[in-house]
C-alpha cells in the first residue's frame, strides 16, 4: 500500500460533501489549497486529508487525519500512524461528529480527548511496537 499526494480535482467537492458540512468544506479545499492540509489518494480506491500540526517552537505534534472517503479505515489508518512516526509526529489525532467513531477508533488505541458539542477529538499516542 501507498499513497500519492494529489492535487484538487473535479468531483473533490461531490466526493467530500458526505463527510462535511458546507463550511467545512470550504475550509478543507482552502486549507489544501494553501498547503496547510495535503489530499492523498490510496490507489484509485480512496482518499484521505492529512496535515501535520506543530508547537510555537516548530516541533512536530499532531498528525491529524482530516477525513477519509471510499477505503478501509483500519488499514489507511495504521499506514498514516506508520508514516506520521517515521516524520516524528507523537500522536494522531481525529475530529469526528460521526455516532460510532468510537467503535472504529477505540480498538486502534484512541480515546476521547475533548467534547465540543456533537464533535469528539480522538487521540492516539504514537510509538513503536
């Protein structure tokens, strides 16, 4: 398995549209357009948006899984908890309003770090087996 960093194409919009809303969209397509955030594509076969996150002093912290679409959660996500390490990130990090993201996350070592309303912020420490 791999991943290639792809620019934004025709049909991201209608793609992305099922995991968030209007304005997080907007945000998301803007963010990649900066180069804040990166898309990457999984084989023709899924998706997923990534940034890295860093502290006043520019020491890597969070590698944050924005959204995923049309692949096997479980297998993009131990490959992005691989690749975040090998970057020297220390933790993972997941935003999701969606009911049973816990049931998916919880057995891959996350846990609920913070509750904003319907949102729950998932981490997950990072270290070698």
């Amino acid at each position: 398995m791999g991943h290639e960093k792809i620019n934004l194409f025709y049909g991201f919009d209608d793609i992305f549209k099922r995991v968030f809303h209007a304005e997080g969209l907007k945000a998301a397509r803007h963010d990649i357009e900066r180069g804040v955030s990166e898309l990457w594509e999984f084989d023709e076969r899924g998706f997923l948006i990534v940034r890295g996150e860093y502290d006043k002093h520019g020491n890597k912290t969070d590698f944050v899984l924005v959204a995923l679409v049309g692949c096997d959660a479980r297998e993009i996500e131990r490959y992005a908890a691989a690749y975040a390490m090998a970057n020297g990130f220390k933790r993972m990090r997941v935003h999701s309003i969606r009911t049973g993201a816990e049931r998916y996350l919880k057995p891959l070592g996350y846990h609920v770090a913070e509750v904003r309303g319907r949102e729950k912020v998932f981490v997950r420490e990072l270290k070698w087996d």
